[in-house]
C-alpha cells in the first residue's frame, strides 16, 4: 500500500508539475493579452451586469446571479482557508503574490470558459440548459477533437466523487468533532440527509441554496477578517511589502518556518490559486451554461467575478490575517494555522469562524460539485443516469466521512489535474472564436452607446 501511494504521490507531482502550472498561468495570460486586458478593463460593467442579472426571463434554468453563486459554492471552500495557509506555510508570504498574478489572469479564463459554455450549450431531455467543456469541444472543434469532450467529462464524473465529495464531507466531520466534539456518525447522517434534500431539488434548488449561503458565510468570513486587518491598520504596508519582497527574493528560516525559494513562493502560490478559483479546470462553466442569458459575454463577465471574489478578495483576507498576526512562520499547515491567526485577532470567537466557514464552505463545494460531476455523467450516459448517480452521491458522503483520505484524496487531485487537459486544449483552439465575440459585443453594446 505505501508502493501504490508513492507511485500516486509520483503521479500527482508529474500532473501538478511545472508544465501543468505553466499551461494554466500561460493561457490565462494569452487570453488576457488577446482581448486586450477586456477582463480588467470592465469590472465594473461586469458588476452592473451581475446586479441586473438578478432576474432574468431569456432561456436557462437559474439566473446569472445564481449561476454565479453555485459556481462560487464550489470554489469558495477548504482552499480559501487550509489552501492559503499551506500557500504561506509552504512557499513563503510570497506565494500570496503568485495567487494574486493566477487569479487576474484566471478572470480571462474564467471569462472565455463561460462564454463559450453558453455559447454551445445544449439542452437535455427533461429540457434543462446543459453545457461545459464536454459540450463546447463537441459543438465547437472538429470531429478529431470529440475524444477530448468524453474523456473530461469521464475524469469529471469520477473525480468529482473525491474533490467534491468524500473531502469535504471529511473536512466537515473533522472540523465538528474538533470544536464541538460532534461524533462522526451523527454528523456524516445530518450530511447526508441535508445533501440529499438539496441535490434531489436539481440545479434549481441547489442555486437557491447557494445563493443564500454563499454570499452570507463569504460576508461573515471576510468582515471577521476585515475586523483583525484594520486592527492592525499600520501594519499593513509592511504585510504588503513581505509578500512582494518574498515573491522575488529567498524567504530566510525563522521561527518554525523552514525557508522557501523564490520557486516555492512561484510553485505553490499558482498551484493553490488554481486550487481555489478553478480558472482552467472547466467546472464553473457548466453552471454558467445553465444561466437565463442569450448573451455569452455577458455571463462571461459575471463568471469572471468569481475568480475576482474568490482569490483577489477572500483568500487575500485569509493572507493578511496569517500575516499580521505574526504566526506565518510558526512551522504549523493548513486550516490549524488560519485557525491559530484567526484566534490571535479575535481570541474566543476566531476559531469558531474558522471552523464554521470550513463546514458552510465545504457543504456548499459538496453540492456544487455534484451538480458538476452529473452534468457530466449525463454527458455520457443521458438523463436516465441522473438517480443513480444522485444516490451513488450520497453514498459516498458517509464513506468519506468516516474514512481516512490519503489514496482518495491523491487519486481525486490526479483526475482533478487531468480534467484541465481537455479544457485548456479546446480553450486555445476556440480562442479566435472568443475574441471575435467580445469584439462583436463591445462594437454592438459598448461602442455604439457611447
């Protein structure tokens, strides 16, 4: 059993290697400077787009605010919280700069990954909006291409059982039975139970759901955290400096840290950006192509925001807090250590918004994520599958709950890596298409406004 994780082990660095990384940074910025920087240019349309996307009556089964919502359940989760601790504690405060670069270039990802999820969805049999990378390499690319579109969707169906599942319904378990002494089991069948009613409701209840929790748990979390930065008001610049210095110089041991290159800082400051946005993997795209939109910019521009919240404003929060509370370098990892910085900017209240906002978060990427893995089974199999895989869902929670992850967790990060492939392939070679598009709608909706 140790030969096999070892060989897993192997495997995952391979797939999470510089080339990966590279490839996922290097579209993002190819992207970037093919639209000509339209992604940082329009914030704030893409804002005004959002708030009147609150209701819509165009064709799609959620609005784009909800389309917006259930995509952040899944990527606002353990990765704003364990993912930038392990960031600092692995490659430095600089790794915070390297998320930083991840996520403004991942907004053109994100952006075309939703443009063209729109612009190729399809709809099913129940007559649902359905769409992806699996759909717009089918509808998009040459036939030679098409085996691209059922290989992403086969890695997606299965990995989604461990990223989106069995790992946050462990992470929920554990963080319970931390604070509250929680057992288990009690808390693996409320899971259950709770899930179930949710994802049985379809893409509709589970926007519904989302909406409501998402933006509250990422309003709490980030007004707690908010509350220590201005604490520390004057400290801020210095926070700042520390993690643009140790972005291009060596971090020197201190304390319990044991010193990170400038590689590290590179490494596992876009490794854990990625991790946390999605911007390139192809799973927000296939709640974007359930929106009320005819417009494929248009949603792009409010997919985009995702990575925007996601990474430039919650993780930066989570950062900042480390940071000033001067436990960065204590040699501790993970969610321990956000929780150790939470609990020194507010001693008997930090820890519990650590802990509820890994429980709220990694709920909501648990439902997200089922929607991702059977829109992708549907890919495959039709409708029909739909039950089954629900039930098979549910299953899965207790098993993941009660269970230790190390192989699953490896097998899932492998799949999760591998689902990019695909994606970033038909992003390069559908890229003209996208640019076409923008330039086609800031002609027809920008210019001639003006």
């Amino acid at each position: 059993m140790e030969m096999f994780e070892s060989i897993l082990n192997e495997i995952s660095s391979q797939v999470w290697g510089p080339v990966m990384l590279v490839s996922l940074l290097g579209i993002g910025i190819y992207l970037t400077l093919g639209l000509k920087f339209f992604t940082w240019r329009k914030l704030f349309l893409s804002l005004r787009i959002l708030w009147q996307g609150r209701t819509s009556n165009q064709a799609g089964d959620i609005t784009p605010l909800q389309a917006l919502m259930t995509a952040l359940s899944a990527t606002i989760g353990t990765g704003n919280i364990a993912g930038v601790a392990t960031a600092i504690a692995l490659g430095g405060p600089g790794a915070i700069f390297w998320m930083w670069l991840t996520a403004l270039f991942g907004m053109a990802t994100k952006y075309a990954e939703a443009v063209l999820a729109v612009k190729y969805r399809e709809t099913d049999a129940q007559g649902q909006a359905i769409g992806g990378p699996m759909y717009y390499i089918k509808n998009g690319l040459h036939k030679k291409w098409h085996w691209l579109a059922g290989l992403f969707a086969f890695l997606g169906a299965v990995a989604a059982f461990g990223i989106g599942n069995m790992v946050q319904a462990n992470s929920v378990v554990d963080a319970l039975d931390t604070l509250f002494q929680i057992p288990s089991a009690y808390t693996a069948v409320a899971l259950t139970i709770i899930t179930a009613i949710v994802i049985f409701g379809g893409i509709k209840r589970i926007a519904v759901v989302a909406t409501k929790l998402v933006p509250f748990m990422a309003l709490a979390y980030t007004a707690c955290a908010l509350f220590i930065i201005f604490s520390n008001l004057t400290e801020i610049p210095a926070a700042l400096s520390l993690i643009i210095q140790s972005a291009f110089t060596e971090t020197a041991a201190t304390g319990g840290f044991a010193g990170a290159t400038i590689w590290a800082a590179m490494r596992y400051g876009v490794a854990r950006g990625i991790f946390s946005n999605e911007a390139g993997l192809g799973s927000a795209p296939i709640a974007h192509a359930a929106a009320k939109t005819n417009n494929p910019v248009e949603q792009g521009l409010i997919a985009m925001l995702g990575t925007f919240i996601d990474t430039l404003l919650v993780c930066t929060m989570t950062a900042l807090v480390i940071i000033l509370s001067g436990v960065w370098d204590s040699g501790i990892n993970g969610a321990a250590l956000s929780t150790l910085a939470f609990e020194a900017g507010l001693p008997n209240i930090g820890s519990y918004v650590v802990v509820l906002g890994l429980v709220v978060f990694a709920f909501t990427t648990l439902l997200g994520w089922s929607y991702y893995g059977e829109r992708c089974a549907v890919y495959l199999f039709g409708t029909k599958i739909i039950k089954f895989y629900r039930i098979l869902w549910l299953c899965a929670i207790p098993i993941g709950a009660m269970s230790k992850l190390t192989l699953i967790w490896l097998i899932a990060d492998i799949l999760n890596g591998l689902m990019a492939l695909p994606n970033l392939i038909a992003l390069a070679l559908l890229s003209p298409l996208i640019f076409k598009t923008t330039r086609s709608y800031i002609q027809d909706h920008i210019t001639n406004n003006n």
